[in-house]
C-alpha cells in the first residue's frame, strides 16, 4: 500500500475485487475533474477582480455576452500553457495547493485586518462565530502551509520562485492607480 499510486483503490480492490478498485479510481477521477473545473472558474474571474480594483490590467475586465471573462481566461490558460512543460500533473496540482493554502492565509488574515482598522464599515456579508471560525480554520491553513514546505520542500521552493517570478510581471503590467 505504501507505494500505491490510488491506495483508496487497491484496498477496494483487495476487499471487493478488480470492480472495488475502478470504482474508486472513477471517483477519484469525477473529483479531480471537479477540483480542475473550479480552479479554471475561479482564476479567471479572480484577475477579473483584480482588474476591477485596478490591480490588474483593465483588459481583464473584457467579457463576453454571456458574462465569461474572455481575455482573463485567455491569460489563465496561457499560464497554464507556461507551466505544463515544468513536469507531471501531481507537480501542478502540488503547486496549486501551496498556493490555494497560501491565499486562504492571506484572506482570513485579511479579514482580521479589516475588521480592526474599519470596524465601522458596512458588512455584506457575516462571518459566523467570528473571531473564532475563522481563527481556527486560518490555525488550520497555517498547519497545512508549515506541513506542506516541510514534506514537499521542492514544490514549496518552485512555487516561491514563481511567485518572484510574477512581482516584475505585476509591476510592469499593473496599470497606474490614482
């Protein structure tokens, strides 16, 4: 089991036969393209808000009749395009997690943050049993973040030199504010 690709599956395999381990392997399948489906919804729209809050080019904010932000997933999918080359699927999935982890990280601290310089400001929006829902799951994120350098050190260090990467891209694209 130890060097199992699916261990899921091999142990379904082993208790109910070839039939158990491709069930599992289907859902495991039906999940990862669920997991791909999201990241290719959210990053688009994700440079869309950047581009609104004019933090990324205002070309970002180009959108079709249906509401699709076109050239901002034109930009994801050439990323995308960039990174293939760079190794296997489990690497760019890898990267990803270090970098979904991270944002989490930056979102709940940025909530912390709001929430103490502009108490005053209007809520759209409740954050149940706050402070403590959200400190807990940003305790969470900060373990999984620690435990994921600390065992995927490699990942952890190519996806630091993208993001270096990306700070001159972001100056030299970000459009002037104010």
């Amino acid at each position: 089991m130890a060097a199992s690709k699916l261990a899921a599956a091999d142990a379904m395999q082993v208790m109910f036969g070839t039939l158990g381990g491709k069930i599992v392997t289907a859902f495991a399948l039906l999940s990862i393209l669920g997991v791909l489906n999201a990241i290719l919804m959210f990053t688009p729209r994700t440079l869309y808000a950047l581009a609104r809050d004019g933090l990324f080019s205002s070309k970002a904010l180009v959108v079709n009749k249906g509401g699709t932000p076109t050239v901002a997933l034109a930009v994801t999918a050439a990323v995308a395009l960039i990174l293939i080359p760079m190794g296997t699927f489990e690497k760019l999935m890898a990267l990803y997690a270090f970098f979904a982890i991270a944002n989490n990280i930056v979102l709940i601290g940025a909530l912390f943050a709001l929430r103490k310089r502009s108490p005053d400001l209007p809520r759209p929006f409740k954050t149940w049993a706050y402070p403590f829902a959200p400190l807990g799951v940003l305790l969470v994120s900060l373990a999984l973040f620690v435990g994921f350098i600390v065992s995927d050190t490699r990942n952890s260090i190519y996806a630091l030199v993208i993001l270096a990467a990306s700070y001159p891209l972001y100056r030299l694209l970000k459009p002037e504010v104010g």
